[in-house]
C-alpha cells in the first residue's frame, strides 16, 4: 500500500480490490471490538448486580451464569480468583455518611435517567466512589451470621459468614480480615 503525503491512499490502492478489501475487514474488526468492549461492560455490569444481589435472586443469577458459561465473569471471582484471600490492609478510606451516599445514589440514579436497576446502580456508584478513594457506608447486616463487616478494595462490603463469635477473626468465603482492618466494621456483640 502507498499513502500520499496526507496519509491518504494512492488511487491505485483505492481501485486495487485486495487493499479495499483488508482496509474494510480491518474497519469490520474495529466495530466488532468496540462492539466486545461494550459487551464486556454490560457484563461486568450485570456482574455486579449478580455480586450484590442477595438471597434468592443471586441464586438464580449464579445458575443462569453457570448455564451460560460465564460464572468466572462475576466480578467478585475476577477479584479473588481464589477463596479466603486476605483483606489488604490499606490505609482507612473515608466512608460516606448514609445521606451523602443517598444524594449519590440519586444524583446517579437522576442522571441515568431511572434506567438502571437499582443494585445495578448501587454497585457502579460504590465502584466509583471507591476507584477515588471514598466508601459506600456498609449495608445492614444479616443477622443469621456474624455482623462484622469489611470492604475490599473495589468498595465492595463483605460480611462474615460464620456463626456468631468474638475473637476479631472473621471470613466472607472470598475475603478473610480481622477486626483491625482499617475501615472493618466489627461485629455487634454476641447474645
């Protein structure tokens, strides 16, 4: 291929029928990858709506995953890739007071004009919050389990799902922290 000096090609290249036709397949490609690209934060969209959702409808989202084959797709598993891995021990993160993360909540809701679910939307503002060094405040905890509660480093809060205890040590399947972790919630006391 030969370009003029513009960077443009030659008129012999436009009329050769090879050239035109490696020049449309290399646009063709551009689309499909802007076309992935998008895919691919659609489904890490989806994902944190999967990773965030509770009880019942994150049980159904795991089988539909498991169906399609996109199980390792969920955010969480891209972040541990292994269980009971250790909580960095970063420095404290500002945490939002429970009003400033409503006004949050809403101005992003507002903005993408009610379209988005809103588990969907609550993990993309912690996400975000958290990419800028500031937390979501932790959610209220299950009390069928350990309360202590600890964030990771996406923002996203884990709770302890062992039995009730007291000795500070605590596990949330794909996170482990102790009660010294900076930001760590700690466990209300036992009954």
């Amino acid at each position: 291929m030969q370009t003029n000096q513009g960077g443009h090609l030659s008129d012999a290249d436009r009329a050769d029928t090879a050239v035109t036709a490696y020049l449309t397949a290399t646009a063709a490609v551009r689309r499909l990858e802007e076309e992935l690209a998008y895919a691919r934060a659609v489904a890490d969209v989806s994902a944190a709506a999967m990773d965030v959702a509770v009880g019942e409808t994150r049980g159904r989202l795991g089988r539909l995953a498991r169906e399609l084959g996109v199980e390792e797709q969920s955010l969480g598993n891209q972040r541990s890739r292994g269980r009971n891995r250790p909580a960095p021990k970063e420095p404290a993160l500002r945490m939002l007071t429970d009003a400033e993360y409503d006004a949050a909540f809403s101005r992003a809701d507002t903005e993408a004009r009610h379209k988005v679910p809103g588990t969907t939307l609550a993990a993309i503002v912690s996400g975000v919050l958290a990419t800028v060094g500031i937390l979501a405040p932790p959610p209220e905890p299950d009390d069928d389990t350990c309360t202590a509660q600890a964030p990771d480093p996406d923002g996203e809060w884990w709770q302890c799902q062992r039995e009730p205890h007291d000795d500070g040590r605590h596990d949330a399947g794909d996170l482990a922290w102790t009660d010294d972790l900076p930001n760590a919630v700690p466990a209300r006391p036992c009954p």
